[in-house]
C-alpha cells in the first residue's frame, strides 16, 4: 500500500473524529486552544492504537486467510465506508451540544473509543495485507490529531455546515479504497 493510499484511509478515518471536534467547537464560547488540543490528543491516541490492536489480531489469522485477503479488506472498507455514509444521512437532530464549561473526560473517552472503531477493522485488513503498521498507525494518528484540531476551529468559526459532508467524503474514499484494493490496483 502507497503512502498516497495510507493517507486517505488516514483522512477517510479522522472524518468521524472531525465531526465530533466540529460539534465540540460548536459549544465553545471562546476558543480554548488547552480544551482543542486534549480533544484532538483523545481522538489521535485512539484513531492510532485501534489499528494497531486490529493488526495485532489479524496478523495471528492471516495465514488461514491469504488468499481471500483482498476480498476480506474490500469487505471491512466497504462495511466502515458504508457505516459512514448511513451514519451522515441517519444522524440524530436531537443531538447535545457541548457545553463550554469543563471537559468531560469520560464522555471524551468514549466519543475516542466510538470514533474509532472502524479503525480496528481497517487494522485487521492492514494485517491480511501485510502493510507496515508502525508507519500506519502514526500517519493515521498524527492525521486525526490535525484534523481535529482543525475540526473544533472550524465548528467554533463556521458551525455545523462541514459536519455531515466531511463524514460523506470519508465514507466515500474508504470505499473506493476497497474496491482499489478488491480490483488489485
């Protein structure tokens, strides 16, 4: 895998951590650069440690699967791509909006932990192809970081108009990534 594809399954991952750092931005009053930055630490230590543990896991099943690898990496892209998709058009309207008192950590914790689930997949798929983890994990990590910041400096200038078609695009460019993968490209 070129690092052209690694760093748009990078963006296409950061894209629901984006979201949540709008929605985060969006209940700042003022900018607080110490709250933007515990945000985007949050969602870039779990968007990089996910992978790895599903790296972990797939590489101790890779050998049983070797020859369906490319169709079991399709498949995992195409379920979190199509997640996404469903997930932007299916949003809830009630949804809260943050508040600008003190960061709630456990909350933090989880939107991390539910932000990043479908990276544990794509780390299963980086196991059946043999991708260099290390480098992987950190540009993913490194790239959600960044996109998180600018996430909640973007939710606390413009609002919530990014939200959903940042979650499109990620859905959309971890599938087409599947199928470059599916078709061997």
């Amino acid at each position: 895998m070129g690092l052209v594809e690694l760093f748009l399954i990078a963006v296409g991952l950061s894209m629901d951590a984006f979201a949540v750092s709008v929605c985060k931005g969006l209940g700042m009053r003022r900018m607080n650069m110490g709250q933007a930055v515990v945000i985007s630490l949050f969602f870039g230590v779990f968007q990089a440690l996910m992978p790895l543990v599903g790296w972990f896991v797939g590489a101790q099943f890779a050998h049983f699967v070797t020859s369906y690898a490319h169709f079991i990496a399709f498949a995992l892209l195409a379920f979190v791509g199509g997640k996404m998709l469903w997930d932007a058009f299916h949003e809830d309207s009630d949804e809260d909006q943050p508040s600008d008192s003190k960061l709630d950590i456990g909350e933090l914790f989880m939107l991390a932990i539910a932000t990043s689930i479908d990276a544990l997949a794509v780390g299963v798929s980086f196991a059946f192809l043999d991708v260099a983890i290390a480098p992987s994990v950190t540009m993913i990590g490194v790239t959600t970081f960044v996109l998180s910041m600018a996430g909640v400096f973007i939710g606390h200038q413009f609002g919530s108009r990014w939200e959903k078609p940042a979650t499109i695009a990620g859905g959309i460019v971890l599938i087409l990534i599947g199928f470059k993968i599916l078709l061997g490209l």
